[in-house]
C-alpha cells in the first residue's frame, strides 16, 4: 500500500528521534542541534570541550521540551568515537541522525604551513567524519534507517587561495559523502553533506574585516553578505526528516549564491 501522499508539515517533525552532533557545542554545529531540537529531536553534543559542551547542553534544554545530553570526545580517537555510539545508545536507546559538524580551518600559504597543520585538518574534518559515521553504522543498520549529514562546504566545490589544507578536506568530504551514500542506499540510511557558504562563525571572524573577507568571500555571494546561523536550521531539518528521504549522496550548497556565479 502506497504510503499518504500528502504528509506535509509532518515530515519534518522529529519527535521521538535521537541526533548526534558533532562539534555542537557552538557556531553551525549548536544551530544545527537546535533546529532539530526545535523539530523534536533528542540531541547528544559532541564536543572535545566538556565545559562548552555542557553550557549550550544547558542552553539547549532550557529553550525545547527535549533530551539534551553533552559529551566530550575527540573525533579523530577511534575510542571517543565508539563511546560516542553507545553513549547514545545507552542513554537515548537508538540512534537516527548523525551530523558531522567538527572542523577546523587553518589558513595560510602553501609554502608557510607546516605538514604538521595540514595533517591537524585533514585528521579532524576527514578522518573525523570518517571515523563518526563508522560508529554509528552497526546501530543504524540495526534499525534500518538512518540519516548521515556532512558538513561540507562551497570550498569543497571550488577553490581559494591560502585554503588548501581546508579545501583539500572538505573535497575530501564531498567524495566521502557521494561513496558513503551509494554503500549505505540499500540499508535506508540516507548520506548527504551541506555545503555552508560564508557564515560568520569563530572560524571566520579573523577574516571578516579583511580585504580578503569583504571582496573574495561575501563580496562574491549574490546576497553580499554573511550567512547568519539561524539560515543553516532548515536544509538540516530537511535532510534529517523523512522530508528528505528522496535525497541520496547530495551536496546541498547554503550559500547565499557564492556558487551561483
């Protein structure tokens, strides 16, 4: 029998579902936890700051009727990822949304950064997804859903200079999302990536008042400005939700037209 037609509104509701996000603890990865929190969404915070992971736990509980739990752990440890998994097994009993938001940037020219900062990039904002999604599988596939959301980013699409540490990750990320999502297809579990344009999160702020910030970033988006946070909620509510349950290996760019042009 063919399902309703017609559900609406209701495919984004998350009541009842548990979300892991990655980097939670503030900038998009806190927006994202409460955009599905708001839908009704358990949330686990991954952060490797207990203290930050704790006070936007708290944050989180006091704005929506929902379980929020904080939990310090580093991505890029097999051990931490694992504990992560049953953490949230263990406290919400199932696991429906994984969202990987930990990343860092460092910025630079290729010739005055070391190997060390490209490997400290490539190990947080690869390796690190890598190592989350794999976590979660045996509990996913055990239910026979899932929903896996990378934070990519439009410099994973294309390129900019003194990036390439950061561009060479997220690249890295748009492949790993398209695999992922081709081998996960037939266990239901849905792999897609966002790809935020220039939002002005801790990670930008040095370069928000440069010539490079206003002429080579938001001078270059159709809006002409920065993202705000709140502007990132929806294509995660989207892909969480049984919304986007049609959508499969797909980079869905937030970007206020930067790729556009």
């Amino acid at each position: 029998m063919q399902s309703d037609p017609l559900p609406g509104i209701r495919q984004f509701d998350l009541t009842g579902r548990t979300a892991i996000i990655t980097g939670g603890s503030k900038g998009l990865g806190l927006a994202m936890a409460a955009g599905l929190a708001s839908a009704g969404a358990n949330i686990m915070l991954v952060s490797r700051n207990a203290n930050e992971g704790e006070t936007a736990a708290a944050q989180l509980r006091q704005q929506f009727d929902v379980q929020v739990i904080a939990l310090a752990a580093d991505v890029t440890s097999p051990d931490d990822t694992e504990r992560m998994a049953q953490t949230a097994l263990d406290t919400f009993g199932r696991i429906d949304i994984l969202i990987n938001s930990a990343g860092i940037n460092i910025r630079g020219a290729i010739d005055e950064l070391t190997p060390d900062e490209f490997k400290q990039v490539m190990d947080t904002n690869v390796t690190g997804t890598w190592l989350t999604s794999r976590a979660v599988m045996p509990a996913m596939k055990q239910a026979g859903s899932g929903r896996i959301i990378n934070l990519a980013s439009t410099l994973g699409l294309v390129g900019l200079a003194n990036r390439t540490p950061y561009t060479a990750s997220k690249g890295a990320v748009v492949q790993m999302t398209r695999a992922l999502a081709l081998e996960l297809a037939p266990f239901n579990i849905m792999v897609n990536a966002i790809c935020p344009g220039p939002f002005l999160t801790a990670m930008n702020v040095p370069i928000a008042d440069t010539e490079e910030g206003k002429k080579f970033v938001v001078g270059a988006t159709a809006l002409g400005r920065w993202g705000e946070l709140r502007e990132i909620q929806g294509a995660a509510i989207f892909l969480a939700s049984d919304a986007g349950s049609y959508m499969v290996g797909s980079m869905l760019t937030v970007d206020g037209g930067w790729t556009a042009r």
